[in-house]
C-alpha cells in the first residue's frame, strides 16, 4: 500500500468521515422511498382503481389527473428538502472534516512568485 492509499485509508476510516457518508445516506434513503412510493401508490391506483381515478374534480380534472400533476410537487418538495438537509446537516460536517483534512496535510512550501489572484480561495462554498 503506497502512501497516497494509506491516507485516503485513514481519512475514510475516521468517525468524521463515517458521520458525513451516514448522515448523507439516511437523508438519501428517506427522499428515496418517499419519491418511489408515490409513484407506486399511484401506479397501484391507476391499475387497480380507475374509477376513482375518474373521478371528475372540476370541469374535464380527474382525479388520476390531478395525482398525476401532483408528482411533481411531490418530487420538487423532495428536491427542496434534499437542498435544506444538506446546507443544514451535510455541509457543516463536511467543511468541519474538509479543514481537519487540511490540518493533517503538510505545509506546502510558499511561493513567492505567485501572484495572489493565481492562489486557490480558502473558503469554497457548496453550489
């Protein structure tokens, strides 16, 4: 095992880097089975319950029609709700684990001929 693998070893093996890949992935499962269950509860209607899903509503809206919009409110709030978890739960821990990261690197040596603007920013923000 080079060196380069060692520390990639080590960093996935911290309890930081377990937290970050835990957190994302519960947040993942979640929004998952919510996306996936509406569209199977209104798969299983359409096939099985036409009726109701004829249903008029107003004018030529149906029921099944009106559901059939509804999936993509269901899947923008799931959207919305992925991008508020991780601001809120993801990205502190992972800015947290990306600056101890950067602690455990050694010092580059500094290079006077480069000019400031050439120099990556410290702080990088999430899209």
């Amino acid at each position: 095992m080079n060196v380069e693998q060692a520390k990639r070893r080590e960093i996935s093996d911290s309890p930081e880097f377990q937290l970050l890949r835990r957190a994302h992935r519960r947040s993942g499962v979640r929004m998952t089975a919510v996306a996936v269950g509406g569209f199977l509860l209104y798969v299983l209607l359409s096939s099985f319950t036409p009726e109701l899903m004829n249903t008029p509503l107003h004018g030529h809206l149906t029921l099944g029609l009106a559901l059939g919009l509804g999936q993509f409110v269901v899947m923008a709030l799931i959207a919305r709700r992925h991008l508020v978890h991780m601001r809120t739960h993801v990205d502190p821990i992972a800015r947290g684990f990306r600056t101890q990261a950067r602690r455990r690197q050694p010092e580059q040596p500094s290079r006077s001929a480069e000019s400031p603007a050439s120099r990556p920013t410290e702080g990088y923000r999430t899209w």
